[in-house]
C-alpha cells in the first residue's frame, strides 16, 4: 500500500501488446529511426535498464541495436508471451519498492509513468553509470493552453479527468511532462538535462511534420482501443470495473472523430554523479557425499544451491556472475525448487547454462514440488494457503498425481529441459494418500523425466513410512533427504540421522550458518538478519548458542580461517552435504573448505555448550 492505494499487476492482452508496439514504433519515427533523441548511437553500453517496459518493445529494439549490451526488462504486470532476444531479461518489479540494483549499474536508463516523481529520480539517478543517459517520456494530457482551459485527453474524457482527479487525491501526479525539466534540474544528480514536447493532433489534419501526424494517428487509434487496455494501464492507479465501463461509454461518442491534443514530454539526462546503494544477493551450496545414485562422490566436488532468488533482493544480472563463478570452481550441481521466487531461480538457472553453453549432461539439476507457485516472484505462497482452494492454483501444488505430474512438467519448461536429475518433496502432504504419492514420482523416474527422488523437511517417521510403502510395491525410493541441522540445532540427530545411516540415505542441511550466526561474531549484524527480525523465519539465540559462536569465532582466529568455514567443517563431520549463503563469488570462494579439517578434540569443543531443544 503507498499513498492510499495498492499498486496491483494486471494481464497484458494481445490487445494492449499491440497497442503498446505501435505507441513504440511512432515514437522510433519520431526520432528519425533512432531509439531516443539523446546520442545513443555514439555510446557502446555494456547494460540497459528499461523501467515500466510495457509490452517489452523498447527493451527488444535496444537489444537489436545494441548486441553486446544486456538488456534488463522490469515492471509491474507479467510480460505478455513474445520472443526475446537472447541479451534481454525480464523480472517482475513494482517501482514503489527498493530496488535489486547496486549503484551505478547501467549505462542507459529508460523509464516512463513516473510514480512518486521527484523521490523516484532521485532514486534512479543512483543506478546510473558517469556519463551515463537517463531517458524519460512522459504524458501531459492535463497541460493547460494560454486561456487556462484543459487540453487534450482531460478535456475530452470527464472520466480521465475523474482518474486524474483520484490519482492526486492519493499524493500522485499522473501528469508531470510540464514540470519535469524543472524538476530534473533542481535535483542536481544530471549535467546537462535535455528536455522537448511533442504536440501531437489526435486527427486526421495536417501538422508540422509528417511523422508528427503519423504519430498522431497512431496516438488517436491507441485511444480508441483503450478500453480493451484498461485493465492493464489502469488497475495499479485504482480504477475499478465501474469506472472502465463508463469510460467505454465515453468513448462511443468519440469515435474517429476525436480531434483533442496528445502532448508528450521527452526528455534525456547526462549523468554525472555517483551515490551510494546497497544490495544483497543470496546463493546457496553444499558438498555432496550420500551414499546412493549420483551422491557417490568426494568431498572436493562442492553443489551450488540457488535458494531464495527473490525477485525483491535479486536480478538476473547479479545471480549469473555467482553462477558462473561457482562452474569455474568446478561445481556442477544445483540444487533450486519451484517455490523459489515462483519458478524464477528455475529461469535464471536455465539462462546460465544456455549463456554459458554448458551440456546438459555436464551438469546436476536438482529441484522440489509441491508448494504452489504464482505468476509473480515477489508473492510467497506459503502464507496463503487458501490459494489452493481457488480455481487458478487447483492441482497445481501438493502431492497428489495430478498435482506432481503439473508441477514437474512446468519445472521442465522452466528449466529448458527434458530430465531432472534430482526431484525432491517439499514438505509432507497429509492430504495425499502415500501411495499415490510415491506410484507417481516412481512413474515419472520410469518415464525418464526423472532420474533419482529425494525429499525435505520431512520427519524421520514420515520419510521412512514413504520409503517402506515404495520398495514394499517396488517402486524408487528416497536417495536423501533434506533437513535443518547446525551447530545451534541438531534436533534431527535424534532419529533421522540413524535411520538414514541406517539405510544409506544421504543427508544435506539446510542453514549450517543458522542465518549467518555462525558466520560472524556476537553483535554483528547482516541485512539478512535485520530483514527476518520479529518475522517467523527469526531464530531466537540462546545463552548456549552464543558460548557456541564465542568457540567458533576462537577456533577461526586459531587457524586462520573465516568462521564459516568452522562451521562448515562442523557440519561435514555430521551430514553428506551443508547448504550455505554466498551473495558473492568471493563469498562463494570462502565456502570452499577442500584441504582443511577439524580434529576430534575441536568438534567436542564446539558441541560442549549444545543444549537439546525440541524439532521445529
């Protein structure tokens, strides 16, 4: 909620797709062919930001003419089904929040429908590279003529004027062309701000140029269709379904007689100041060494883990160097799910290796089902259970045959490909019977879509119930299992650890590092930390737990070594494989724990402290 109403994403129609094309073709006309009126064509950009990418048209023409840049795509509503160049990126992102950049990130900058105008430049200017372009365009249907009466779509249309009136009541200007020149030079982030209006007819008669009357045409047609768009240009400003239908009305009367006055403003800005912006990424990787199917391997080979690619924290253009770097340490598995940032980290994951021209069989995919997964990265399904319930989201979570076969298969497309390596169960499902559970991830092993199964967060009971009902008809069974296990939390040593030893089942943990406790000393805070605080992902610490840190912290300055990698050490001595965070290639390289040990005597030392607590 901002400013009194909820910004909310619409569908994008075929309608609305190609409106939104056209729009972009007659402002490229406009521009004598060009991509903007700033000298673009004299730059050579190495990455493009396109804010409020609409349709995506500007964002693919700026890919086309500049191959070598990466083009990356964000806004509110999902981008409609079009093909992409292979430079170009998409990611849901409603402007209002923080934005998953580091300062001075982009070369060129192109943004259109500014909310929260002058707070919002401000904001922008700092992910602009020296000398970098900021491109603006923005719409002035409100601009009053020299007797003071309104011009253009306001005063033809009592119902924009009444959506104009509703956007100002909430602290918006949906109108700001003619006070942006003003506003881009008082706020001293530009050297040199480039501002021109286009007066646009919206009829048939002549006007100063011909691409200005093309452009005109095109404005009044894109009016006259506007309707069949409203959902998608109006929805995030608080238009309801009442008020589109009275603009349909409206509309009737004008027809393709509409002769009032579209008004544009562009502008382009210089930048030349740098400021500072923090950011964080998360990543995640074990050490696999199980004991069945492909987790017969030595501790020297690590496994990436991609938890967590949210699309509030993180862009495609951050995850992919981590990505990259961890290949070039030698690690060839992923480990992701469905649930993580609704199928995104799946994306990025299916990017790199096509990025990198890597071969399927070079490398290790493993993933989950069963939460739900929703159109938009930033919704976190969990704490909306009763979407499963509703008619988008039945079987499409859960375990039930259905359900799986659903969930694996948008998986596969996700991920570019024809096999997973690994499927895992997120969670138990109680609502399931087990045997049409394990029935239909055995059939999906024997089709070939899968090759091995695995399961988390389940009890030791549970994960031993499912495996005795699978070889008990003769079906594949867990390889491993995944479960939170530390130094400040071993509550599955109690059972699980025995049973799976007991049947060779391989075991990772999740969250060795207890949120980065284990990774630095007492006191210090992370924006992880700071972000979970007084949420249901916080872990309260207790006295035990901070004599714990104390010893790692002694330990780490008594070798050498970080103290994440104390803890890992720890967490090798119990488990096949440790998962944890890097949000950088150097943090990535400090996981990396080959050639060291902890002796006997190290581990009792850090475990002396340890008190039992019950399994969450």
């Amino acid at each position: 909620m901002e400013n009194g109403y909820t910004l909310k994403p619409a569908y994008v129609s075929q309608t609305e797709l190609q409106r939104l094309d056209r729009v972009h073709r007659a402002f490229t006309e406009y521009f004598g062919g060009r991509l903007a009126l700033a000298p673009l064509d004299t730059m050579k950009p190495r990455a493009i930001l396109d804010m409020g990418c609409g349709s995506g048209a500007w964002a693919i023409d700026a890919a086309l003419r500049f191959p070598e840049a990466t083009v990356y795509a964000v806004d509110i509503n999902p981008l409609p089904s079009r093909s992409l160049p292979s430079n170009v990126y998409f990611q849901l992102l409603n402007l209002r929040d923080p934005f998953p950049f580091e300062e001075a990130s982009f070369d060129i900058i192109h943004i259109r429908m500014l909310p929260d105008v002058e707070q919002f430049l401000h904001r922008v200017a700092t992910l602009i590279k020296p000398s970098g372009w900021l491109l603006v365009e923005e719409p002035d249907d409100d601009d009053p003529s020299q007797d003071g009466t309104r011009r253009g779509i306001a005063a033809r249309s009592p119902l924009v004027a009444k959506l104009h009136s509703i956007i100002r009541s909430h602290g918006s200007e949906p109108c700001i062309g003619k006070d942006l020149q003003c506003i881009l030079e008082s706020s001293g982030q530009f050297s040199e701000v480039n501002v021109e209006k286009i007066t646009i007819p919206m009829c048939g008669q002549p006007a100063a140029s011909p691409a200005v009357q093309k452009f005109g045409l095109v404005w009044r047609d894109s009016h006259l269709d506007i309707a069949n768009s409203l959902p998608a240009r109006y929805s995030a400003q608080g238009l309801t379904e009442e008020m589109a239908k009275e603009f349909r009305e409206d509309l009737k009367d004008v027809t393709r007689e509409f002769t009032g006055l579209k008004s544009d403003i562009i502008s382009w800005e210089d930048r030349d100041f740098e400021y500072p912006f923090p950011f964080l990424v998360e990543c995640h990787l074990a050490v696999p060494n199980g004991r069945r199917g492909f987790y017969q391997k030595k501790r020297s080979v690590l496994e990436l883990r991609s938890l967590l690619f949210r699309a509030n924290n993180l862009l495609i253009y951050k995850a992919l160097p981590i990505l990259k770097a961890a290949w070039d340490m030698g690690i060839n598995t992923i480990d992701t799910a469905n649930l993580y940032s609704n199928g995104e980290s799946e994306r990025i994951i299916a990017t790199f290796m096509k990025q990198n021209n890597i071969p399927r069989k070079n490398m290790v995919i493993m993933t989950k089902i069963n939460y739900l997964v929703a159109p938009d990265p930033g919704t976190f399904t969990l704490f909306f259970p009763d979407l499963a319930n509703t008619r988008e989201y039945v079987n499409q979570g859960g375990l039930s045959r259905v359900a799986i076969i659903n969930q694996v298969e948008a998986s596969l497309d996700r991920l570019n490909t024809t096999y997973i390596d690994l499927l895992q169960i997120h969670d138990f499902d109680s609502n399931t019977p087990i045997e049409e559970t394990m029935k239909a991830l055995h059939d999906l092993v024997v089709s070939g879509k899968v090759r091995y199964l695995g399961a988390s967060r389940l009890s030791a009971w549970q994960l031993a119930e499912m495996n005795h009902v699978a070889e008990s008809n003769g079906w594949t069974p867990f390889i491993c299992t995944q479960v939170e296990h530390s130094l400040l939390y071993r509550s599955e040593e109690i059972d699980m650890f025995a049973y799976c030893q007991l049947k060779g089942i391989g075991v990772i943990s999740f969250s060795p590092l207890m949120d980065g406790y284990l990774a630095r000393p007492l006191g210090t805070e992370t924006p992880r930390t700071q972000s979970i605080k007084g949420s249901p992902f916080e872990k309260k610490r207790r006295p035990s737990d901070e004599e714990i840190i104390k010893r790692v912290e002694e330990l780490a300055g008594k070798h050498s070594w970080k103290m994440s990698q104390v803890a890992l050490l720890w967490s090798l001595s119990k488990v096949s494989s440790p998962i944890v965070g890097a949000n950088s290639p150097t943090r990535l390289a400090e996981c990396v724990v080959t050639g060291k040990n902890l002796t006997a005597d190290e581990i009792k030392y850090l475990e002396e402290p340890y008190e039992a607590q019950l399994r969450r």
